[in-house]
C-alpha cells in the first residue's frame, strides 16, 4: 500500500486512537514519542502491545522513542509483540548505527514472541546529525522503507526559521531515498487546518518528488490524499508510455515516440512510480 497520508496520533489518547483508523488515511502513526509525557509512555505502549486492527484498511505503525531514550528498547519491544503492527518510524536517526541497533533488537524481539513477520522501519531524518549522514542511513538496513523529513526539530536543530527555503534539505532526502529504493515521506505542515497555506505545502512537497506526507488533523487527510494520488489523466500516460516501450520492444524498435516525444527508460521509471503511487 503506498503512502500517501500518514496520520500522526498519540497513542495514549483513546479518544483519537478510536477513530483513528476509519479516517481514509494509507497509514495510521501511532506516536509514543513527543506527543507522549514522560508519565504516559507506559500506558501508550499497553495500548500498542494490544492494539487490534484491521489489516484491510490503513497500515498501523509506531513512533516509538529515540535510540539513547529510556524508553527506546521498551517501545520496540512492545511492537514486536504485537503482529498486526506493520512498521515502526525511528525518530531521531542519526547513523548506521541506530539501525543497526533497531535490527538487532528487532531481530530477537520477533524470535521471542514468535513474530510471523518482521516489522518494517521508516528512518525520521530530523537532527543535523541525521541529515548530514542521510545517505548512510538509507543503505542501513534491508528492514528500512522509508525516510521521513521532520521539519519542526531539525528546524531546531539546524537553527533555521520554519520559514526559511527547505528546497536543498528535501532534495537530500529525496535523493538518498531513490537511490535506495525507499519511499520519501515529508513531514508534518505545523498548522491543523485545510487552508490554502496546508494545500501549497503539498503542492511543493509533490513537485519535490515525496511520494506523501505526514498530517496531524483529521480534516487534512482528504487534500493531502489528493494531492499524492495521481490523476487519471497521469495514470493514463503513464499505462501508455510502458504499452509504447514494451510493444517497441517486442518489436525490435530502440526509438519510441509518443505525443511528439521521445521515450526512455527514464520516462518508464516515472510511469511506474505514477502507477505504484496509484496502488498498481
């Protein structure tokens, strides 16, 4: 299932977890980090060691706590425990060896509790350590999906206005992402409403090449779906660009043109990430 809307909820607020799952998000982030005090992360990690969920609709995953946290190795543990649970999101990730150590941890976690699948990870680039290795983190693990952009701390990080230009920080992202075969994943818009401020935040993330993005309201899982879902005016060029290069190549032919343009591999690669985006 691609990731087109990922859905940010504490896990300690039964109120939001409830709900939570019929809201037409593609993932549901349950969070046991920033969301979650210190005095709650006990109760937040229960409720993912016996969350029940319906694998036919979004995918479940957990945020657990940063890697050096006393909380960390608890969280995953837990998450393994728990075999509807799809993957956990790593805050945080600032190395190799963060991974290394989730793998691990993972690893015997799973053999523990008898786990039929192993968990999948999604790697939070929000730290300038993590960004500056970022293509490091990419190649870490064969476990890693994706690599998510967190604006707000590694804004903090980084000593950088929320305001100022993030076009260089999400071409890393994005890079490190393709040349790894992950999906990239922007973060979070801070504000909670469907306005035109949240729209043009997706617009960009889109133009960037994110596959979808972070929310953290309800009311913006309907934009942010759109935005990330390609038009059928998209799904169908893309179906024709593949149709053209596979029937050239069953002919024996090197050039295809289609519409007045030339087509390569470079373009079929395009088409089939518009149709993965799409589900197909």
């Amino acid at each position: 299932m691609p990731r087109r809307v990922c859905l940010s909820v504490p896990a300690a607020d039964p109120r939001r977890t409830a709900k939570a799952g019929a809201l037409g998000a593609d993932e549901v982030v349950f969070d046991l980090e920033d969301s979650v005090p210190p005095e709650e992360k006990a109760r937040g990690r229960e409720f993912v060691r016996s969350l029940a969920w319906e694998r036919t609709g979004a995918n479940a995953a957990v945020r657990v706590n940063a890697v050096g946290t006393p909380w960390c190795h608890e969280d995953i543990i837990a998450c393994a425990e728990n075999p509807l649970l799809h993957s956990i999101v790593l805050p945080k990730a600032e190395s190799a060896h963060d991974l290394a150590f989730v793998e691990r941890l993972l690893a015997g976690a799973e053999a523990a509790s008898g786990r039929p699948e192993s968990l999948r990870v999604q790697a939070l680039i929000e730290t300038a350590k993590g960004l500056s290795r970022v293509e490091e983190i990419a190649a870490a693990s064969p476990r890693l999906d994706a690599l998510v952009l967190g604006y707000a701390d590694l804004a903090a990080s980084l000593g950088r206005a929320q305001s100022a230009s993030w076009e260089s920080v999400c071409d890393r992202v994005v890079t490190a992402a393709r040349t790894h075969d992950l999906e990239a994943i922007d973060g979070p818009h801070l504000g909670i409403a469907d306005d035109e401020d949240f729209r043009a935040h997706l617009r960009t993330a889109r133009a960037v090449g994110f596959d979808g993005t972070w929310v953290i309201h309800p009311c913006q899982v309907p934009a942010a779906r759109e935005a990330f879902t390609p038009s059928e005016a998209e799904l169908s060029h893309a179906r024709r660009v593949l149709d053209s290069l596979a029937e050239a190549s069953a002919r024996g032919v090197g050039a295809v043109v289609l519409d007045g343009q030339m087509l390569d591999e470079a373009l079929a690669v395009n088409a089939r990430r518009v149709l993965k985006r799409a589900g197909l």
